[in-house]
C-alpha cells in the first residue's frame, strides 16, 4: 500500500468503526462514497444508520450515496490527518463533493473521532517487553496507601499471564493469574502494547469491546497514575503541543431605546413603524434617533408596508450556524432584501424567503409578511415573507 | 474641501510578516506576534528600546480572547511603553497604519511599531461577524461576509458569460501571483485552462459566489515600523517608503441601506475620488505602479477595481481580459497574492500597504514588479463598506495641492 504523510488510505478506513461514536450518530441516516485515485486508493462505502456504521470496499460503481467525495489518495490522507486543510482542498477542486459538503463540515467529525497515524517503531514493542518495565516506572508517591492486585491476560504473539501486586508503596510483577484479582483486563497482546504506546485509546478499546475488564472498574481506570508513562526505547518522543477546546455560550441582553424601541413594539402589533427625516425626507428602517445624512433629529413615525417589493437576493448554500441559535442552517435558504411600500428607495429590510417560495423569485416580486403566532416585540415576530402573488404582479 | 493636514512627514521604515496558514498550532498569539515584531525590528535595523508607541490591533470577537494586547505584550515588547489598540473588522491592520502614520505625524511619537495578528483558526470568523453584524436586527440572516449580490449584478450587467470568466479570471491570476509569494497560505498552482472547470463545479456558496471565488481565514501577523521625517535623514538600514495620505470613511449604518431600489454611490469610490481630488491625481490608472487592494472575493475584487479607480461601464474588464493588472501588466493588483490568499484579518489590511511598501523598496522577492515601482495604493474593507485607501510614495517630492 502507498502510504502518504506516513500512512495509507485503507489504514483510515480500517480504523472506521473504532473511531465511530455511535451515541453521536442516533439520529443520522446516511451512505457516504468514498473515491480516492492514484497509487494507494480505491472506493469505499459507510453506511451510518441509527448509530451504526458499515464500512466496505466497493468494486465498479458507488451507488446509493448521498453524499460522494472524490480526491486522489494523497489529498484524502492529507485532509483526514490536518495536514491539508479541507477547505483549501474543495476550494482547489483536489477533493471535490458530490452532494451536501455541509456533511463533510459538520458531521463526520461528530460522529468520528479524529484519525492519528500509526507511529512505525512501536510496533516491534511486545506485551511483554512492556510489563518488564513496571516495576522501574512504579510511582511510590501516587500510591500511597494502595493495595491491589491487577492482572492481566494478553492473547497472542509477545503475551502471557501476569499479576501486577500494589501494596506498602512497593510493586511486584508475578507471572500467571493470582486469586483473588482486584481487577482483571483480557485482551490482544497487541491491544496492550497499542494503549501503552499511544497509538490505541484505552476507552476506545474498550468502549469497542477489545478490553475486558471483570472485578473494580475503578481500579482498573486508576492503574495509568501509578506508572510513569511508557517510552519506547530509541524512540524520540515528539514535542507535545496543547490546544485547549472552549466552547462560549453567552446570554446577551441589548436595549433598544426609545426610538428604535417602536419598531419591536411596533412589530409586536404586526406593523412596520419607520422614521421620517423632517429634512430629506427618507423613511429610516429601523427608526434612528438622528439622519446620520443630515445630522437631525427625527421625530416622526409613519407606518410603512406590510407588503414590498424584492430589490436583491441571495440563495445561501453554505451551511453557517445561526449565531443566535448555534443551529446549522437548513440550505439552501434565500435572504431578501425589501423595501416595504411607503418606504424611501434606499430603506430595504433583510428578511428569510419561504423555503418553497425560492423556485419562483425574482427581483421586483412582490412580498408579504409571515408573522409569529404569538408576537413578542422580537425580531422573532417576523419568521419572513412569502410571495405575494395574488396580485399577479411578477 | 477640507484638507487632511499632516505636521511632518511620516516613513515606513521595517517591515515584519509571519508566513499566512490555517496550521499554527506551533504558536501561540504572542510567540506568532513576536516572529513578526523581531522580523521588523531586524528589517529597521532597530531595537525595541528604539521603539516610543506601539498600536496593537486584531479582532477579539473572532479568537474572543479579551484584551489580548496584554498577553500579546511578551510579542510585543509594549511593557512599559504607550499603547494604544484598534479594532475595525476587517480595516483594523488598515486603520492601525493610519493610527501609526497620525501618531508620528502628530509630533508625539518620534517611532512607532504597529502590529496587526490574528489566528483565525482559533475561533469563528463567520460566526463572529454574524454577530456583530447589526446589533438588534437581521442578525439571524447573517452569513458573515459572503453574498452573491455583487456576483448577480455583474451578471445582469455584463452577462452571464463575462461576468463569471472575469472572476475566475481574477482568481486564477491571484493565485498565479500568490505562487510567487512563499509566504502565502493558498497556492494552488490554478492555470487559466481550469477556468471553465471552475466556473461549473466549485461548490456554490451563495448564489454565484463559490467557494473558489472566496478568501481563506488565515494565521497570520505583520508588524510595520514608522518614523518622522528627521529621524530618516539621520539614515535608515532600508530605502524609506512614504505615507503621502490617507483616507479612512464608512458611510452606511446599515447593510440593507445598500440594497433598496438604487445603489447608492459605493464608498469605495467615495474615498478615491475624495483622495485623488485632494492629492491632485486626475488619472490614478496612469498614476500608480501597484495597487494593493483587499480583496475578499474574485467578484469584489473585480467590481471595486471601477470604483477605485474610477472606472466607467466595462473598463475595468477589457483592462482586466488584456492582462493589464497582471504582474507585469499596465497596472499589476495584489502581486502578494491578495486577501483571497491570505487572509489572517487584523493583519490583512496592513498586509497591503506593507506589501506596497516593499515593492516600492524593490524588495517583494519572487512577486517583486519587473518595472520600477514609485507610486503605489493600498486599500481596507471592512464591515459595513468601510473604506481605507492610502497613497505610497518612493521619493518624497509630491506637489502640495492648495485648497482654500
């Protein structure tokens, strides 16, 4: 297999169902084809139905996918381990998505945790290499007071039966399984040695039924801290980089005002209340303490609309969450601009198109308001506006 | 017509970039911020004692890191110094080189290092311009800067056709440019054949603009060094490049103001008539040897090349479809690469007149103009269609216009 950025494109898709997060993927229901050319490549197929995955190669055609990604093999690796940015890649049609790209965006991290490559030299490391260096990475400080016996059973090449004993700040390492156990793990010699060496997670391995744990599950979790970590001999250890993850969720409160304050009272009411300046004239929306035109103060409300004219518009494809929702958008969704009747040429309001209406827009479409059922003087009181085509004015 | 009154000349005297990428989690802001800070002490030949003011700018909303001017100080060497801190959306590096050029030109400060940063990766660009895109109102629609107003226009003034070849057009000469520049952080080795390929199936993001035509969010800082008229006659490491003027203006209080029945004059356009009046630059197509515009999308960056240079009906496009603002055209755009390379945001409006500057110096390296470069115009965008526009002098013998 050619491998790119140190591994290959079948690695990725073998280490699928170990890196899938079921509980994230309850209520996705989707097939995604996979095509990546070249040296190295081939097709793939993953099926996400309530929380499982299936994961196959595919001979000839990719059919029945909602969503295909083609690329060659290296950019495939490059985007699934950073090291190519994904959208630098759509963007320079190296990786090309043949339906809703909001998918590769949003979901597949979700529900994926991220790929890591295999590190090369740990794989010469046996089981048992590693219970050799116990006792030497024994922390007496982090187990003070600790009395427990742990063991291990580790099938296949380089594995054995083992008692790791914990007490008076002292540890032991016996062959074969003593009884009674705090706790015993069964697994591969090579789960083993893969946790040990970081390029298998301890809860991914067990949470995807590769670790056995019987007796105290506590104890079982609490090993780790008593040993150093493990380093394979030789290998240098690369720097490692943090990132911190925060996630901001903030509650903001902004006044209007008393002049501006009349639009969202005004909405409330299911009317559009506009400001007119004594000196030019024009209808400001929403109403402004002055004309920042003619530097005056505007005094009169007039009530404009409910009905206007579309003047633009933008069918929005790209899938940006809704900042005061944290939602993903459904798209395509069409923004219009309006400038409601009565109101000056240059007052236009930005509001949401009804979803079935989109075929049908145009400029100079005439509009009306879809209003909340219940109204609470928020911009939430008008949902958008529909075609308004009775009057058979498009 | 009032006059932009300057006390005494101001120079552009070290310039320090980082490399632009969507990867830098080998910084951190102040490590990022310091590797472009020391570059431009280095390209100064100064010190940081030399250093009297520092101004600082980035967008908070976007890393929503507050105050980072305090952490940014172990980059920036603001210990115990002046300081001051901008934040303009998109024209904060623009408007941190006018705040630079004022505070030198004002007496104040003899030297002054402004800085411009931001690590776009680490937070919501879109997200975070949504947000502040109109405090009470529409906010929900928001998409950030991406629309395909301008793009439906074109078209419907151009036609189809022409209108989508010239954005690509201009894209694709972009990243030819951006090729050049080892610093920027897409190079996509796009050709002119790729056009049609492009035109049909980059994914759309809204309306006609697609995600080709759209700049990057970038990690990225650049810092500039500036000093008075007398300080550079006691010699300077680098040949110094001139702030003749500048302008900074936004006009609109909101974006729907910009989408009712008539378009309003774009302020684009405004700035540069109101500049080159003052400036007594009758033919700025003639005039400059460069012009470095922020460029957000292929389909901005074309429609704002009439407005900035005062272009009538299709000028700018037969300009454009002659090569004309090619590298080694008439009148070369963006030989950096642009915004739509390289976009790391409180720097990217500054990238532009320190790019100018060094084309001026003759030391841009790989995307360094063939021809002699004396004049050169720079740009900012941001929010609302504001506007900053500056003029860049090699020699500093332009004739004062008098205005009464």
């Amino acid at each position: 297999m050619t491998e790119y950025f140190g591994t290959t494109v079948a690695d990725i898709f073998a280490t699928m169902p170990k890196r899938f997060k079921p509980e994230e993927a309850k209520e996705v229901d989707i097939a995604i084809g996979y095509e990546a050319t070249g040296e190295g490549g081939g097709k793939w197929k993953a099926t996400i139905k309530h929380g499982t995955l299936k994961v196959e190669t595919v001979e000839g055609e990719l059919t029945d996918c909602k969503t295909t990604i083609h690329t060659d093999a290296e950019t495939f690796v490059g985007v699934t381990l950073g090291m190519i940015g994904a959208l630098d890649a759509l963007s320079s049609q190296k990786l090309r998505v043949a339906g809703d790209p909001k998918f590769l965006m949003l979901l597949l991290p979700k529900i994926f945790t991220p790929y890591v490559a295999p590190a090369k030299k740990p794989d010469a490391v046996t089981a048992r290499d590693i219970i050799a260096t116990l006792a030497e990475r024994f922390r007496p400080e982090k187990a003070e007071g600790v009395a427990m016996t742990i063991g291990y059973d580790l099938a296949g090449e380089g594995g054995g039966r083992w008692t790791i004993i914990i007490r008076d700040g002292k540890c032991a390492v016996r062959e074969g399984l003593a009884d009674p156990l705090t706790v015993k793990m069964t697994m591969e010699a090579k789960t083993y040695a893969g946790m040990m060496v970081g390029t298998i997670e301890a809860v991914t391995a067990f949470t995807s039924g590769q670790v056995k744990i019987e007796g105290d599950m506590a104890a079982a979790g609490a090993t780790a801290k008593y040993f150093r970590k493990y380093v394979v001999p030789g290998a240098t250890e690369a720097e490692e980089l943090i990132s911190l993850r925060v996630t901001n969720s903030i509650e903001q409160r902004f006044a209007t005002g008393p002049v501006m304050g009349r639009w969202f009272a005004g909405i409330r009411e299911k009317k559009f209340l506009a400001n007119r300046c004594p000196k030019c004239g024009r209808t400001q929306i929403p109403p402004r303490e002055i004309c920042a035109w003619c530097r005056v103060r505007v005094h009169e409300f007039v009530e404009v609309g409910p009905k206007g004219v579309v003047t633009h518009f933008d069918i929005v494809y790209f899938a940006s969450p809704d900042p005061l929702t944290g939602a993903v958008r459904d798209t395509p969704y069409a923004t219009v601009y309006v400038v409601l009747d009565g109101a000056t040429e240059r007052e236009a309001i930005t509001v949401d198109l009804k979803k079935e209406d989109i075929p049908r827009l145009k400029e100079g479409a005439r509009v009306r308001p879809v209003w909340a059922e219940v109204t609470t003087g928020s911009y939430r009181d008008l949902i958008g506006v529909e075609l308004d085509e009775e009057e058979g004015s498009l | 017509m009032k006059m932009h009154v300057k006390n005494r000349n101001v120079a552009i005297i070290g310039i320090g970039q980082t490399s632009f990428s969507s990867h830098k989690e080998d910084q951190n802001q102040a490590e990022m911020v310091q590797e472009a800070v020391i570059r431009a002490l280095a390209d100064a030949g100064l010190k940081i004692g030399d250093i009297d003011c520092i101004v600082h700018g980035n967008m908070e909303l976007f890393e929503m890191q507050f105050a980072p001017d305090l952490w940014h100080s172990l980059g920036t060497g603001a210990y115990g110094k002046d300081e001051y801190r901008i934040t303009t959306g998109g024209t904060t590096g623009a408007t941190l080189v006018c705040a630079a050029d004022n505070l030198v030109a004002s007496g104040l400060y003899n030297t002054v290092l402004a800085i411009g940063m931001e690590k776009l990766q680490e937070g919501n660009t879109t997200g975070g311009i949504t947000n502040m895109a109109d405090p009470l109102w529409f906010r929900n629609l928001q998409t950030g800067a991406l629309t395909g107003t301008t793009a439906q226009e074109m078209i419907d003034e151009f036609g189809e056709e022409r209108a989508k070849r010239a954005a690509m057009r201009y894209r694709i000469m972009m990243d030819k440019h951006a090729m050049l520049n080892p610093r920027a952080h897409r190079r996509f080795g796009l050709e002119y054949s790729q056009m049609e390929d492009l035109m049909a199936n980059s994914p759309p993001l809204v309306g006609e603009l697609r995600l080709i035509h759209m700049c990057s969010q970038s990690d990225g800082a650049c810092a500039m060094i500036f000093t008075s008229e007398e300080k550079v006659k006691q010699g300077t490491k680098n040949p110094p490049v001139w702030i003749r003027d500048h302008i900074q203006i936004h006009r609109e209080e909101t974006i729907p103001n910009l989408f009712g029945f008539n378009k309003p004059e774009v302020t684009h356009h405004y700035a540069a008539r109101t500049l080159f009046a003052r400036n007594g630059i009758q033919d700025p197509v003639a005039y400059f040897d460069v012009f470095e515009m922020y460029d957000p999308s292929a389909w901005w960056a074309v429609d704002w090349l009439r407005e900035f240079f005062l272009l009538k009906g299709d000028e700018h496009l037969r300009m454009l479809e002659a090569g004309d603002f090619d590298l080694d055209g008439r009148i070369p755009i963006n030989p950096s690469g642009g915004v739509i390379a390289s976009n790391p945001i409180g720097a990217t409006a500054m990238l532009r007149p320190a790019e100018a500057a060094l084309q001026i110096r003759g030391d841009a390296g790989g995307h360094q103009i063939k021809k002699e470069v004396r004049h050169a115009l720079a740009s900012g965008f941001g929010g609302t269609f504001w506007s900053v526009l500056m003029i860049l002098e090699k020699e500093l013998n332009w004739q004062e216009v008098s205005h009464d």
